[in-house]
C-alpha cells in the first residue's frame, strides 16, 4: 500500500513515529534510508506489510540545502517542534511546494531530488 500525502504539516510523520514507539515495528517507508536523502539508494527490501510514505508536496520537516540535497528532521530524542528554525546545514530551506500554477509547481519538484522521485513514482 502507498500513502501520498499533499499537506506539508507533521501528522502523518507523527502518526509513523507514533507506530514505531508503541509497537517498535517500522511498517512505513518514506525513502530516507541515508540523510541526505540519496535517489541511488531507493530500493525497498522486504516491501511485505510496509507502506511507503511520499510527502509529494514536502513538508514542515523536509529541507532543502543550497545544492539541493534533501534532509529529514529528526527529533534526536528531543521534541521535533523546538528543533524547527535550527537548520543544522547553512543555507537550509524548508521543502514545500507553494507555487501558484501548475508549471510552476511541476518546476520546483522536479529541481527536487526527493520530490522528482515521488513525482516519477505515481
């Protein structure tokens, strides 16, 4: 089962985590295996009973450096709605799509490593 997700806010994100913790299982899948998220390595082993996650317009915790590289915010042990603001990597942006028209939209994922992705993958 696939799960897109167009809104930019944290639930779903939050919801996975919330899985993890209280059945310390992994039964989600978002591609961000290494942080930088790197689109060499989206292979998914043992796809059984896992559910991929494609935030195909960004999100509050995808982020976007100067040489656009995506990274996921984690919450490190510490509540992930403090660390927001705190861009470890000098440049960072948050990555959401807030574009008017539909060219416009389609042009900043595909200048996404991470979205272009999600894009191809429909």
């Amino acid at each position: 089962m696939s799960i897109y997700y167009i809104n930019y806010d944290l639930l779903i994100y939050w919801c996975m985590m919330t899985h993890i913790e209280e059945y310390h299982e992994n039964h989600f899948f978002d591609f961000f295996w290494e942080n930088p998220f790197n689109s060499s390595n989206v292979e998914i082993s043992n796809k059984k009973n896992r559910s991929g996650v494609y935030f195909l317009h960004g999100g509050l915790h995808l982020y976007r450096n100067i040489l656009g590289r995506t990274y996921k915010q984690t919450s490190m042990g510490i509540d992930i709605l403090a660390l927001f603001g705190d861009n470890h990597d000098t440049g960072a942006i948050p990555l959401f799509i807030s574009e008017g028209t539909y060219h416009h939209k389609l042009q900043s994922i595909y200048q996404s490593d991470y979205l272009s992705l999600c894009f191809l993958l429909l």
